[in-house]
C-alpha cells in the first residue's frame, strides 16, 4: 500500500502546479473550476459514509475507496481509478437530491452517475467507463451465470432493474464497445470490494487526483 499511497501523492504534487492559470468557478469567485467540482465531489463521496453497503458491516465509501485501490494494484491509469472510485456516485446524488429528483430510482444510478460527471467536466472515458457498470454486471449474468449467482443479492436486484442478463445480440454489440475492457477491469475491481475492516489510502488522497484529471480536461 506504501507504493500505491506515493503513487498518488506524486500526482497530487504535480497537480497543485497546473490550476493556477485555469478557468475560475462560477459560484465560488477566485477558485478555480476544477477545484470547485472536486470539492463538491469530496463531498458526495464523504457522504457515502452514512450509507450502509449491503449487510456487510461496510459503508458505501468503503466499498469504493477498495475499488479504487484493487484498480492501482491492477496497474490502471488515472481514468481508470477516478472510474472505480466514483462509479456509484449517481446513487450519493440521488440519495441526497431525492426530494428534487422524486421519481428516480435506484436503477438509474448508473446513468445519472455519468451524467453527473458529465456535466461536470469529466472526460468521456470516465463517463464512459461508470456509465456501463451495470451493463457489465448483465453481461456477467449471461456468460458467467455461477459468478454471477454468487454475487450479492443486492447486484441481483439490480441488474433485474435493469432487465435481466443480456441478450447474445446486446451481449456481442458490448464487447465491441470501445471501453469494453476498462469496464471489465472495475467489475472485476468492483466484485471483490466488499472486506470488512481493511486498510487502504484515504478519500483525502484522491481529491488532488480529481483536480489533476479536471484540469487537464480543461486545457484540451
């Protein structure tokens, strides 16, 4: 974990470099955009704390602070961390806006989480990746039917939502999608997050990550 935590305190130093000289926030006057958003992000994931994971004695930020360390151990890049790490970040703005967004179900966590980062800043990548999580755990119930028996009940429900397995027809139209394989990676990422009581970096140390990936966005 050592290696991992040096990892991203790297990028946060070189990411405290590059937001002077980027477009300010329009509600927060003199901070930079990407920093505003990365805040109002903190935010939603510390929220995450008060939600409960499953039956698992977890919170929800438990279960994403392991998915973004599981995908550093796997080698990903900085698109694919921020993926794993906010992937159920549609379910925290839902949670939290519902009387606003009355009517909206759990179901769409997938789709309001990308259209969240979106809006946002986010490169499509990230968008792309969190976006179709829910699909992989379709694609899963139709290729892998015993891995995905022994998932939770609660991605049973889910995916049920969302319409059962996938067809052999959706099925092969998914793995010609570009990002097919970095979405498989935060499945797989994504499955195994659910340790009770294990150590990993903190939330704190992947704000200046978000702001290094918001800012470059910028700049393109």
């Amino acid at each position: 974990m050592q290696k991992i935590i040096l990892i991203l305190n790297t990028i946060v130093a070189f990411s405290l470099l590059t937001v002077e000289t980027l477009p300010t926030c329009h509600w927060k006057k003199g901070v930079p955009h990407c920093q505003c958003v990365a805040q109002e992000v903190m935010h939603l994931l510390r929220s995450s704390q008060d939600l409960a994971y499953e039956e698992e004695g977890m919170s929800h930020l438990d279960h994403v602070l392991q998915c973004a360390y599981f995908s550093l151990k796997e080698g990903a890049d900085e698109e694919c961390v921020l993926a794993a790490l906010l992937h159920d970040l549609g379910r925290y703005w839902v949670h939290i806006n519902s009387e606003e967004l009355e009517g909206l179900e759990l179901r769409d966590e997938d789709v309001e989480g990308a259209r969240f980062l979106k809006d946002r800043g986010f490169s499509e990548r990230v968008t792309h990746i969190v976006a179709g999580h829910i699909k992989m755990m379709r694609y899963q119930a139709l290729v892998d039917p015993d891995g995905f028996d022994a998932l939770p009940c609660t991605i049973h429900q889910l995916v049920a939502m969302k319409g059962g397995a996938m067809s052999k027809k959706e099925a092969l139209s998914f793995e010609n999608d570009p990002y097919f394989e970095d979405i498989l990676l935060l499945h797989q990422c994504d499955v195994k997050a659910h340790m009770k009581g294990m150590k990993v970096p903190p939330l704190e140390l992947y704000e200046s990550l978000i702001v290094h990936h918001l800012a470059k966005q910028e700049k393109l």
